[in-house]
C-alpha cells in the first residue's frame, strides 16, 4: 500500500476553500429536517452524476440520513442498478418522466431509504434523444407517494446541473416537511 | 406531472457558474485518455459521496467513459452495493485498505467498467472509528491490477473531500496511462 501527504490543493490551485455545492442550497435544512424526522434518503442520478449525493453530504452530520446513491449515467445501468424497466427505457427513453420516477423508487427500495430522489435529463452542450439542453426530470418516492417534475432550464453545463440539484434537496424538502401532502402542495398523485 | 420553468440559480444566489469541481482537476485529461484508450470508468464513494463521478460527468463527453458509480455511505451499502465482504467490515471497518480496495472491484464489476475507483476516509469534523480527520483510503481496480493508498489531508471538511476526489482523478488517469505499471509506477501489486 502507497502512503502519502498531500499539501492543500485548496492553497495550491486556489480552489474554493468552503463547500460551493451547499452554499445557496438547502442542504443543512434537508439534513436537520430528516434527522428530526428519523427518516433516510437515498439518490438516482444521470444528470447530475453525484451531486445531489454530494451535496447533501457535505453537511456535517450527514451520516444520520443519507443512506447512499446510484450514479446511473450509462442507460442499461438505469436498469441493472436503478431498476427502471426496459418496456419504459425502450419506449420513453434515459431522459423521461417514467424513468425519473422508477429511479427514484429504485433509489429508495435498492438502498433501503425512507426517500429517493432521481434526476435524469440533459445538461448539453448538445440535445440528447430529442430533448433540448436543459430538459430535467425529477423523481420523488416517498414511504406515501411518488411524483415526477419537469423543468426547463437555461444556462451552460454546470449550471443546469447545480441549478438541477437545487431543485431536488428543495423539492425533497418540501415533501419530507409535509409527507402527507402530493405533488403542488396537493393531496393525491403527481400527474 | 408538474412542470416548472426556473431563473438562474447561478444568477440568483451568487453561485458559481462555472464549474468549481473540474477547476484544477485532470477531469478532462481523464476523458480524453479513457475515450482514446476505448475504456470506462466506474466510482464507488463513502467519502466523497458522488464527487468523484460528478466531477468527471462535469467533462463535455463524459458520457463516452464513464458508467456510472455507486454512493455507499451508510456501512451496510459498502456491502449489498459496493460488495464489500462482511468480514472485511467487520474486522477492518469502513474506512480501510480492504475495504478501498473491495469498493473498487465492486465498482468495476456491478457497473461494468475497465476501471472501479473508490474512497472511503473521514471527512470530519469529527474523528470517525478510531481514524482522524484526513485519513483517506483510495481503491483502484483495473483490468491487470488492483491498488490501493492511503493519505493524510489536511484542512477541513469540504477541502479533504475535494482533494480526495483530485487525487483520485490523478491516479486513476496515472494508472490509465500507463496500464501495464503497478501502483507508485513500479510493476507488480500493491500491498
């Protein structure tokens, strides 16, 4: 085994010293609202590849709620670890609203969570399977209802993908601070 | 299905609109290198919790080499997702060579790729298991060797999961290059 140190990236390449993914997100809020809630979650993520995972960990104390996540980028992957079905890859696609939704409840189911939350769509520079750069679906499952989002964004790679992470800690906040309330702030089922 | 159209978050919140992940770090070097080598990459994160795989997804064609990953913070995930061995857990605990080491063959394999990087460590603020804050074990698995480090960080919580996700960047591009080399640039197998 190779043994090291490491002097600061932070100092040597003037990287952000203070966490940029949870600053202007709701993370801590998320994380403080799950943990007096004694409830987990659990991520499914294409578009974003991680972050919304990242994000949420980046908040000390983290380890009392997030269970864990898939990073489902190859689309048989959505299927063999995120459990969306083939008939819906075939017929719908990687980027979908029935896709985003049985990601989330594979999310939840495969890492044992109270919640999962799925982000599936197109962070460009180019469309993708007919989709226009920017198109994001969010999945929710929860221990009382599952609903999926649509949103169009505007903005390059990475702010599509940060504005996107947003969107879900603060969709899943909304769900988890009035779990029997649906999709809107509506009883009943998303679509 | 409820649909929404957003304003920039970028512009709204003062966030970054470039991004801050890819900023200093060999993502891009890494895609270019797999891409012309006709390989794929897999992650399994504790630590960094889907850094490492978002980083790489930041990378314009990224979609080319990177499969995908799996996000295994709570102990029992690094198990029934990352294929840790329970004695491995149980004797050696999460955050451990071993453990590294398993991660990054279970990445490779559950997600079908060339190539398993993981990291498991304490991030802090918080010692964790007996293991100070900057401790960090990274896995690597490849198609003729596995490896795997160990690094002592510095700084705090956000910039020992950063330069985590560096280093991992940089070692797995290393082995990548140079696929026939051992860990530290020497034939053979790690420790």
């Amino acid at each position: 085994m190779v043994r090291g140190r490491a002097r600061s990236i932070a100092r040597r390449m003037n990287a952000p010293a203070a966490d940029p993914l949870i600053a202007g997100a709701p993370a801590a809020d998320l994380v403080r609202t799950l943990t007096a809630a004694g409830q987990t979650v659990a991520t499914a993520e294409s578009l974003t590849a991680g972050l919304v995972a990242a994000t949420i960990a980046g908040v000390p104390g983290a380890s009392a709620v997030l269970r864990g996540g898939l990073v489902v980028y190859a689309t048989d992957l959505k299927h063999s670890l995120g459990g969306v079905s083939d008939e819906v890859l075939e017929t719908e696609g990687p980027v979908a609203a029935s896709t985003a939704e049985q990601l989330a409840v594979g999310a939840r189911t495969r890492c044992g969570a109270d919640w999962g939350v799925a982000l599936t769509g197109v962070a460009g520079p180019d469309p993708q399977d007919g989709h226009a750069v920017g198109t994001v679906f969010l999945g929710l499952a929860g221990p009382k209802h599952t609903e999926v989002m649509r949103w169009k964004l505007r903005g390059e790679r990475w702010t599509i993908r940060l504005e996107a992470t947003h969107i879900a800690l603060r969709e899943l906040l909304r769900c988890v601070a009035r779990p029997d309330r649906g999709p809107g702030g509506q009883d009943g089922q998303g679509e």
